[in-house]
C-alpha cells in the first residue's frame, strides 16, 4: 500500500509540476527587471548621499502623444542624470550602430538590443523638454545619461568598445559611497564633469516636478520581489469588491496588507491599511489619515504588467503592498 500511495503521489506531481513551473516563470518575468530597478536605486541612494531617485517615471512625450518609461533619474545637488537599467546576461557585443548583441545558452542564441546609448540620449531630451513645461529651464549639459548593468551574469566582449556613459556589471560592482568633501571614484568617474555650486537650486526645482510627475503603479510582493505596470481591478466576492470600492488611484495613493487573521482552515481575512489621496501635498499620508478595511484573502489583484502583453491576477495574501499613480 505504502508503494502504490508514492507511486501516485510521483504521478500527481509530474501532472502538476508544469501548471506551478509555468506559474513560477511567469512571475519571474514579472519581478526580475522590477527589482534590478529598485535594487539599483536603493544602491544609488547610498552612494549619493542626501540624492532622491525617482523610479519608473512615465513623462509625456509630444512628438509621439505618449508616455515614454524613464527607469530611473537620480537627482543630486550637482546634476540630474536619466539612468537605463539594463538587466541582461550573456556576452554582450556592439555592432556598427550601437546595437547590442546579446549571445546567451548553449546554443548561442542572439538577442539584438537597441542602441541604449541612443535610447538614453532621447530620454535626455524628452525629460528637458518635460522640465522646460513645467517651468524649470535648465543650464546647458545640467541633465546627463547613463546606462547601468547590473546582472552579474553581464560579459562584455571588447568592452573598450563601450562608450562613458555605459557602466557594466564589473564597474558598478566597483563604486564606493561618496564620502564628505572628498569626490568619490563614482562621482569623478561616472558621473560629475565639475558643476557649479550655485546650481542646488536646480535640484530643488527638479524634485519638486518629479515628485508630483506620472509614474508606473507597483506591486510589493512577499519575498521583496516588485512588479512595476499598471493596477487594473480586484477580482473576488461581491462582498470584498464593495468593501474596496474606495481603493482607486482618484482616492488611494498606497495599500499595506497588514496581517492575516485565520478562521478555520476554509477561510482567512486580510486587515489592510490605505493612504487616501492628497492632492494638496507632495509626501505620503501622516499614519493618523490611514484607514483600515477588512476583506477575505481570496481576492485577486488585477494587474498589467509593464512590458507584458498579458493581463496577470496575484492574490492579495501575496502582496506587502500597493502603490497607485495618480
């Protein structure tokens, strides 16, 4: 009896085993560039002391009448630099163009990747021109690029090939936090071609448009894993879905998922907390504005992926938090 209950269990595994892989892939997909982003950005933090980094800016483009996807723009009192994060492996190589080529497997696949060199010096513009909208005219060369490579499997193939403005995987791993009065390899080397003093007023100018400018909503999942894309719906018992009526990005700025309080075995509850929106205010709700709703762990967060084509659901009772664009 004992042979034929593992037997079948093997069975029932290899049955299942491709519906949780495909799972597991999918979710991979979704969460590996989030968190190259915010993995780069809370390094960037610490080697730009008193810096703040905006991450997943979606800025108005005219000549396409579309939003265009800034990875990131680090913000410091010397300069504005628009950052692309390039989360690939494999051995990379530069064609003619600028292009990449990127060779990954056994099998050498190839993958082209635009020129991130040419891509960045868009952003460049689009964010100047975004800025100068808004009010803030910059001095000439203020705004600057860089493409960073963060993924430690990141092999460049003649990397003399590669431009200034690109840091591989090897120089980013190599910065050191910019130390007081002293200006830091990262400084002299990466980023700062001598600014003048009297330019922290820019800075301040610039944050005070980037914190209010369109961003990508986010998802928080268990295990520090991001999802970066566009918040769409909850999905679950008409019951819940009135109780979150009022979690919508005109009203809620972020969501928390408190703790989870079991009832049985058949049934669980989520305590979550949310910020309502403040539209007169740049900074997250005081914690007295918070308010507290109560719902069942089996509602799905609907959500769009950036980059996806694909509509994805991720239960509630996975997720740390929310964050809505207004």
């Amino acid at each position: 009896m004992i042979w034929v209950a593992l037997i079948c269990g093997i069975i029932l595994f290899l049955l299942l085993k491709p519906f949780f892989y495909e799972e597991d892939s999918l979710l991979y997909l979704d969460t590996s560039n989030a968190n190259a982003l915010f993995s780069v950005a809370k390094r960037l933090e610490k080697l730009y002391r008193g810096s703040r980094v905006y991450l997943g800016l979606q800025i108005p483009d005219p000549d396409s009448a579309s939003r265009q996807n800034i990875d990131l723009v680090l913000v410091t009192d010397e300069e504005a630099v628009v950052i692309s994060v390039k989360n690939v492996s494999g051995f990379i190589s530069v064609d003619k163009d600028g292009n990449w080529v990127c060779t990954t497997g056994k099998h050498h696949k190839a993958e082209l990747i635009p020129n991130p060199v040419a891509e960045s010096k868009r952003l460049v513009s689009i964010l100047e021109e975004y800025l100068e909208q808004r009010g803030v005219a910059l001095p000439e060369d203020y705004l600057c690029f860089k493409v960073i490579c963060p993924n430690p499997n990141f092999r460049s193939i003649h990397s003399d090939s590669f431009p200034p403005e690109i840091i591989t995987y090897d120089q980013w791993t190599q910065l050191k936090p910019e130390q007081k009065d002293v200006s830091s390899g990262w400084l002299k080397g990466a980023f700062l071609r001598g600014k003048k003093k009297n330019q922290e007023s820019f800075s301040e100018k610039i944050n005070s448009v980037l914190s209010t400018a369109p961003v990508l909503d986010r998802l928080e999942l268990k295990g520090n894993k991001y999802i970066l894309g566009e918040f769409l719906e909850f999905k679950g018992k008409r019951d819940d879905i009135h109780a979150l009526r009022e979690i919508k990005r005109s009203k809620v700025s972020h969501l928390t998922v408190q703790k989870i309080s079991m009832f049985g075995f058949a049934h669980s509850t989520l305590q979550l907390l949310y910020a309502p929106r403040d539209y007169h205010s740049d900074g997250p709700s005081s914690s007295s504005q918070w308010k507290e709703l109560t719902v069942s762990s089996s509602i799905e967060v609907v959500f769009q992926p950036q980059n996806s084509t694909k509509v994805r659901k991720y239960k509630l009772s996975k997720v740390t938090s929310m964050s809505l664009s207004a």
